[in-house]
C-alpha cells in the first residue's frame, strides 16, 4: 500500500470540497413551479424557508419547506428516507433559509389538496441529501450525507476525519528506543507491519484507544494545516465516526525532541514510508489510562436497560423515541417540579431523569435527561414519590413530542411506580395517608388498579438500581478530576420585555409578555394578526407605517401572529386593553424580520388597573406608557386629543375625550345605535330629545345624543345606564336641517372604557358635578324622579297587530310566515350548559364536526376558512295562561346577540362571560338553577317578564319560531 502524506492528500480534498459547492450554483435555482415536472436535473437546487419539522418517525424526517415566487407562496414536503442517517440530529430549525441541492431527489406527485399555499409534489431523498445554510450567524455551511461528514463551505480547513483516516491507511513504522531492553516477552511480540495481538484489552478499551489515537492525530494534523487549528470537541466529533480499523500504537525514538517532531511531522511521515530498510522493531503497546480501566471495569461500564425475570423490559434512555408505544423505564432523578394542577383539573408532577445512556462516549459526562410528567386525578400520594438523587422505576410510560424534543407522559389509569432509596438501597414504601392502595376503574365496573408497583428486594430491578446508585456515585465521586456532571434542568420560560426577545432567546425563543393592544386585523386566510406593544424598542424589527399608527409609536409597534386558540381570543381584544400574553414564540418572517407567534391561550389574561394594579409587570407598562405620552409620543389616535367638558366643547374643538355617565341606550333606533350620556355641565349648543324621558328630568342642555358607528355598534349592548365610562375621539357635529349638536363615534379602536375606579380624579370630578346639579334640582324644586303611572302600557306595533298576543293565539293562528310579540318569560335554555351553546361546522360540506377537531377532515380545510363557529340556543317562553313555545336565538336577525361573535365557548372564557352578561336580563337565575341540578336541589326560576318579538316560518313540514328581539317591560 501506498503511503500518502498530509500535504499530498490536502489538495485533492480541497478539490472535492469546490465540486460539491457547485450544487448550490445561483444560476441553477430551480422556482417552485418547475419542482411540477417529474424529470429532476441533479445539478439544479432550490431555496426554501424550513415551515415545519416532524418528529423522525421510523428513522424518517420530513420537512414542510415554503417557497416564494412572484408574490405566491407555495409549500410541500421533503422527505428523507431511513438510508439518509447523517442529518440527526437535524441541523436546521422552523423558518431557517436553506439551499437543497436536488442531487439524488426524486420527485413525488400528491393529491390536490384545498390547503392553504399546498403545492402537491414531495422531493424524496433516499441515497444522499446536501444543503446549504443561507442564514444566520452559520450562513454558507453545507450540510452534506454525500460525504458523510460536515464541513464549513469556506474549504480552508483540511475535514479531519479525512486525515485520520488517511493516518490510519499508512502502514505504522514503530521504533524501538536504544535506550529499553527487551525482555523474554518481546520474541513474542508482532515484527513490523504486523498487528500487535490484543488479547488482553476489551472491546471497549479497544475503541477507546482507537478514539485517543485518531484525535492526537486529527489534533495535530489541524497544526500542520497553515495555522487552522480544529477544537477539540469538533474533533471529537469527527473521530466518533473514523474507520473501523484500529491504528497501530507507535513509541517514538527518545532522542527526538517533542518541539522537533511537531515542527516536522509531515517530514517524518514522508521519509519513514520511503524508508524500507528499517530494521526489525518492536511495538510496545502503551497501557491505557486509568480513566480507561474505570470505565471498562468500574460502575462507570455500567450499560443501561434491562430485562427482568418476567420478560419485562427497561428501555436505555437514549433509545426512547416517538412511535415507541408503551416502555419502562428506571433513572436517577436530577430535578422536580412542585405538585400543579394542570388545565385539566388532574394533578400533575414532572420528573427529569438520566441513566449511563446519557453519557457521551469517550468522556463521563451527562450530557442528555429526559422528562417525565405524571398524572392523577384523585389522589395526589398516587403520584411518583421523589426527590433528586433517588431512583426511580415508571411503568408503562408513553412518548410525547414537546419543543422539538420528547417527553414520557404516565396517564392516571396506567402509570405504576416505585422509588428506589441510594442511601438504605432499597425500595422505599410510598406514603399512602389517606389514599386507597388501589381502586376499581371505570366507576366500579372496570379492573382493579394500583399505582404502586412493589419489585422484589431480590429481583433484577433490584439489582440494577443498586447498580445505578453506583453509576451515580461513581459520576459524582468524578467532580474534582475531568467528569462535570451536566444534568441542569431546562431553561424555563421568563417574562422578557419586548425589546429583549430574539429567537435565540431560552427556551427557543418562547417568553411571556405584557402588552397594550393597537390595532388588530382579521385576515381571510391565516393568523389573525395583532400589533401590540409595551412602549420598548426591538432594534430587530422594522418601524411600522399604518394609517392608525403615529410616527412616534410605530417604533413601538411589535406584530403578533395569534394562531388557533389564540385567534379566536383576538377577535374578543380590543384597542386599548392590556393583557397577558404567556407562551409567545419571537420568529423571523421570510425577510428576517421578527414577529411574535401566540397558538395556546389558556393562561392569557386581560388586566385591568383597578384588578390588577399590584402586578408589576402591568404597572411597568403603565409607567412606560406615562412617560411615553409626557415626552410627546402618542401611544394611539387616541392621545392626540385633549380631555375636555362637555360645556368647553364649541365650534373649534374637533375630537375630545370625556368621562360621562350613560342615561340611556337606544337600540331600536331608526338610524345606528344611540347612547344619550352626560357630565351634568351645561351646553347650549345641545337639545332635549324630541320625547321626554323620565331618564332626562332636570338635564336640560347637559345632554349628549352619541350615535355608534362602525365597530362601534356592537359594544351598544354592553353599556348598563347608570355606570360611568371615559369616552375617546368623540366628535360633536352640527348639520342643516338639524336641530342641535351630536355626537358620532366610530372605528374599531376601543373608545368606551368602564370608569370604575372611583379614586380617579376625573371620576371624582364627575360625582361631584352630579351631587351639585342634584342639590341645584332640590334648591329649585325640580323633580327628577319620574312619575308612576300604573295604568299607562305601551305596546310594541307588529306588523299584524298593535296588541300582544297570548302564546295560546300564536300556536293556534294560521298566518306563516309572520311576526308579532308576546309577553312571556323565559323558564328554560338549552343547551344544559352554555359553553355549549356554540357548535363549529363545515361550510363547504354541510358537517358538523366536534368541538375539539381543527378542521375538517373529509375537506382538509383549516379553521376559519370553511370551518366556523355557529350559535345554537334555544328558549323556553312561557306565558301567564300556561302555555309555551320554544323560539331559537340563533337568527341573523336576533338583537340579543348581535356584536358578539360566535366562537369556542369553552376555550374563550372572556367570549363566555360576555355571553352570560348578556343573557342575565332575560334568563334570570335559570344558570344557578342549572347548576343545582347537580347537588342535587331544586331552586324556583326566577326570571323577569318580558316583551318578545318573534318571527314565524316554516321548514321540514313544521312551524318553527325564531327571536328577534326582547325589551323589558
């Protein structure tokens, strides 16, 4: 065999390293659409944002990749085979610009598909994958299984496993000092170029010495290597995946000073495989260290997993993946968390664990543990029983992806446990108190179970436990020398201010925050999306330019993509509140721009500064904003006027803000809705309203007509007469031909605020306005109460009659379809529950689907796009005489629900209480009622009577009755 040197073998890989940076050639990128023609050219490559990683399953990845072309965005699958193992762990991540070279790809048509930017071929990698990195701090690296290993696309650094494996071809030219004398056992030994025999070392110290050898010699060939020196982990790394054969150990001749044969090395490789005159030498293999004898022989050669007496088997850590269905496993517990009650109500607790699997190969270092989370839903002492440093057994575990990573999940009806005690080395007997041993499932009619699993002290289990705690100690006993245990926990999610995050931020870019809401917009396809901010500056976005926005915020304005969950929750927010928002994700567009990310909500909190003024993070925000506003920003449209009385208010003000009390709200007006609201100042500019309202007594000039416009309209419903509110942007106007000034307020902004804190100066300000104007009206003796009159009744005109008609009468009449109004009560609702008074359906397919699906599955649509959220509630009306009807709430038509949106009840608190506030007036206590059903007792119905109006019409072959409105009486 040929003996090559480094410098000899340098170039040509330098060579190979330039062909293969030819597959990412620019001027060979493929769009989207050529990707539709089945015939691939290998030297073409495309440019791709990483959309979405799958879990490996089976030993195969596959990547949901997005191209954009001309405007249009388009998505599709790559697919690596099993074959294809050098990319684990994957080396990119969600929203990372790559280029794939299509060397190697084939491509596979797919099914046409409705879904969003859906592009139906997969690219299938089964032989070899190459791509490249485009951004980021690693930009330019190439990522290539056709070569095995990675390498830097700068091509300056010699590979070095190159090296060691072209070290490990040379055939070894060992010296035998002048200096030793041979003794008898050296006839026995190899003559040269002979294998010394190995006999006497285990299979692991072999590896392990072959591991030494190839990175002193990958080590020292990055100093011959013009200066580039390769670290010492990356040549860990590197040798972990040399050739199999074992290099031949070599003692070098004592005379040669160290300085001098590292300064030459390349010199005395050259000239040692010209040299064939070398006489007969002697191999004198080294003894391996101590660490190497520990390992091998001590408890740090401890292997993980086991299989006991019964065929039970105990999964090694590191071999735990998805798809794994139901395993066992033992570990040493390196942190806890405190007992918690999950969404679910089930109480929860989470272990980390690790065992000699999670070592690194050549060194004692922790470097991997894996997480458990159990569950209970009865009792909490049925829960694992541990703290750090014990051992313990779980049975029956299942997997579960989290954050790009994989966790054991043991269910409450199926985890077993015991806890193993490294002190008495034994298994410690949990502590039960109260709590059944075990308990027959399913109600009384399933199997007996037990969460307590009791090995035997002289079984495998225990065996291998005692063998852990050794590991354990063994690892410990370490610290001082080379070994640093490195099992901390995971990063936890922090509050961060805005301007703090980046997606590097821990853990993988997820923080909470406390935001103000600006402005918020529904798109017809995708995220809904929010601008929200905390009055800091990310200096990694880009200022916004919107009509809505200032030029002072738009610094301030940060972009949240609210997904799911969180885009129903959108809908509910409103400009000018302030929220909570834990568990968002910072992420980079496809312009590298930052964006914040929101799927789960169940922790969102709307906050509110009389509720929550002692949380600090809201009244930071409070003060940013105040400071914000003194130094002349305007945090909204809302900030840029002044806040006025309403007697100040002439010709040449425009827009104002105000804090007034609402006498009246009028939602059967002709034109939008109508608020009449005051201050108690004086204004000649304002009229009376044409009809006089007891509400109106003694309030001449000092009231304002405000009509509702736009996104306004909806929030008429939620304005009780008598509550105090701080109104922006209002706008007295005065038109020929009308007598007097009113008001109009519009957009979606949020420009009605409850004003119930009393302490505010301005509420106070108008309390004492009110007890002044009521002591003017008594000095003047003007009543302002209004008169009874028992016998006055108004009626409601309906298209068929001027008089109400009895239940009896509408069952009976003959005229469909019709309208007309009847007086009743409402003495029941269904659903039974109403958070199940919305039900989500298919618009394309006419399906009902169940609360819990996304989507459809027979149309593959996403939510919001055919897939939306109905109302289904019905009433129960009942007259004096006895007789009922049922009538739906559900119309277009129905005032009663009309501004709020029909979304997932039960995800969407907020929705679900605006929902109960609205329905109080009319139902009464019939939700408590409900909810005595189940104690069980009986409570009477309590619930007001009622002027209903009620459409008629018929469909299936039956007179059905729809709402439209209901006013009291």
């Amino acid at each position: 065999m040929k003996r090559i040197s480094v410098a000899e073998a340098s170039s040509p890989k330098r060579l190979r390293l330039e062909d293969n940076l030819t597959l990412f050639d620019e001027t060979r990128r493929k769009s989207a659409t050529d990707l539709l023609d089945p015939a691939t050219d290998e030297t073409n490559n495309i440019e791709v944002k990483v959309h979405m990683i799958f879990p490996c399953i089976s030993k195969t990845r596959q990547v949901n990749v997005e191209m954009h072309e001309h405007g249009d965005t388009y998505r599709f699958l790559v697919i690596i085979s099993s074959k294809v193992d050098e990319l684990l762990p994957f080396p990119f991540a969600v929203n990372d610009r790559i280029c794939i070279s299509l060397k190697g790809a084939q491509i596979r048509p797919r099914a046409q598909s409705s879904s969003p930017y859906y592009l139906p071929v997969a690219l299938v990698f089964k032989d070899g994958i190459a791509a490249m990195l485009m951004s980021g701090p690693l930009a330019g690296k190439v990522f290539s299984t056709w070569e095995v290993d990675w390498y830097s696309a700068t091509g300056n650094i010699p590979r070095v496993r190159d090296i060691a494996r072209q070290h490990c071809r040379e055939e070894p030219t060992p010296v035998l000092g002048s200096h030793q004398h041979l003794d008898p056992s050296a006839a026995n030994l190899p003559q040269s170029g002979v294998q010394p025999p190995e006999k006497e070392l285990t299979r692991q110290q072999k590896r392990r010495r072959k591991r030494q050898a190839l990175k002193s010699v990958a080590l020292e060939a990055g100093r011959e290597s013009g200066g580039h020196e390769i670290a010492g982990p990356q040549a860990e790394a590197v040798a972990s995946r040399a050739p199999s054969s074992p290099p031949t150990d070599v003692q070098s001749a004592p005379q040669v000073p160290s300085n001098e044969r590292t300064s030459s090395g390349s010199e005395q490789t050259s000239s040692s495989s010209s040299n064939r005159a070398t006489p007969v030498a002697v191999i004198v293999p080294s003894p391996p260290p101590a660490n190497d004898l520990a390992r091998s022989h001590g408890p740090l050669a401890m292997r993980a997993g086991m299989t006991t007496q019964g065929g039970d088997k105990f999964t090694p850590i590191r071999k735990i993946e998805l798809g794994l269905g139901i395993f066992n496993v033992i570990g040493v517990v390196t942190s806890t968390k405190p007992l918690t009650q999950a969404r679910s109500q089930d109480w929860t607790r989470n272990f980390t664990i690790v065992d000699p699997s999670c070592m690194e190969d050549d060194v004692d270092v922790v470097t991997y543990n894996f997480r458990v989370n159990c569950f209970q839903k009865k009792h909490t002492e049925w829960l694992p029983q541990a703290e750090v440093g014990d051992i313990v057994l779980f049975r029956r575990l299942k997997t579960s992806a989290f954050c790009g990573g994989i966790n054991g999940v043991g269910y409450w009806n199926t985890l077993r446990w015991a806890t193993y005690d490294t002190q008495a080395r034994r298994f410690r007997d949990p502590n039960r108190n109260d709590a059944l041993h075990s308990e027959i499932l399913d109600d009384g009619f399933g199997y007996s179970f037990s969460p307590y699993y009791k090995p035997s002290e002289q079984g495998k289990e225990a065996e291998y436990c005692a063998q852990l705690a050794d590991w354990w100690q063994a690892i410990h006993a370490k610290e001082q020398g080379v070994t640093t245990v490195q099992c901390a926990p995971r990063p936890s999610r922090e509050h961060h201010l805005i301007s703090e995050v980046t997606p590097d931020t821990a853990p993988q870019g997820y923080f909470d925050c406390t935001v103000e809401i600006l402005y918020s917009y529904e798109n017809t396809a995708g995220p809904h999306t929010l601008y929200v901010t905390d009055y800091t500056v990310n200096p990694h976005t880009n200022p916004l330019q919107a009509n809505w926005c200032s030029p002072e915020l738009s610094a301030y304005v940060f972009k949240m993509d609210m997904w799911d969950g969180a885009g129903i929750l959108a809908k509910t927010m409103q400009p000018g509140e302030f929220w909570y928002l834990p568990n968002a994700r910072m992420m980079r567009d496809s312009y590298l721009r930052l964006h914040g990310k929101l799927v789960e909500t169940h922790k969102s909190k709307k906050l509110d500064e009389v509720a929550n003024g002692e949380n600090l993070h809201f009244r930071a925000l409070l003060e940013r904003k105040k400071k914000f506003e003194r130094e002349g920003g305007a945090s909204g449209s809302s900030a840029r006027f002044d806040t006025k009385l309403i007697e100040d208010i002439d010709g040449e003000v425009a827009f104002f803000h105000c804090t007034v009390e609402v006498l009246h709200v009028d939602l059967a007006s002709a034109e939008e809705p109508v608020v009449y609201v005051t201050d108690y100042t004086f204004n000649p500019d304002l009229v009376n309203p044409v009809e006089p309202a007891p509400w109106g007594l003694g309030l001449d000039r000092r009231i304002v007509k405000i009509v509702l416009e736009g996104g306004q309209r909806g929030k008429a419903r939620d304005l009780q007469p008598g509550a105090m509110y701080r109104i922006k942007n209002l706008r007295l106007i005065k038109r020929i031909g009308i007598k007097g000034a009113f008001g109009r307020l519009g957009g979606d902004e949020r420009l009605i605020i409850a004003a119930n804190d009393r302490e505010k100066e301005e509420v106070k300000a108008l309390l004492q306005r009110k007890e002044k104007w009521k002591l003017e009206m008594k000095r003047d003796r003007v009543s302002i109460e209004p008169t009874v009159n028992s016998n006055a009744k108004s009626h409601h005109p309906t298209p068929e009659t001027s008089e109400d008609l009895t239940l009896k009468q509408v069952i009976a009449g003959t005229v469909c379809p019709n309208t007309f109004t009847v007086v009743a009560r409402v003495t029941d609702f269904h659903p039974f529950e109403l958070n199940q008074a919305t039900y989500l359906r298919c618009t394309k397919c006419n399906t009902n689907l169940r609360r819990a699906w996304k989507r459809c599955v027979d149309c593959d649509d996403m939510l919001d796009t055919h897939c939306k959220w109905f109302y289904n509630l019905l009433f129960h009306l009942e007259d004096d005489e006895g007789n009922n009807i049922i009538v739906s709430a559900c119309n277009k038509e129905c005032k009663l629900l009309s501004g709020l949106t029909p979304v997932d009840l039960e995800a969407d608190k907020g929705a679900f209480d605006r929902l109960v506030a609205r329905l109080q007036p009319v139902i009464g206590n019939l939700v408590q009622v409900h909810d005595a059903y189940a104690k069980p007792m009986v409570l009477p119905v309590v619930s007001p009577k009622m002027r209903f109006t009620i459409e008629s019409w018929i469909a299936k072959d039956d007179r059905w009755y729809g709402l439209l409105e209901c006013t009291p009486l």
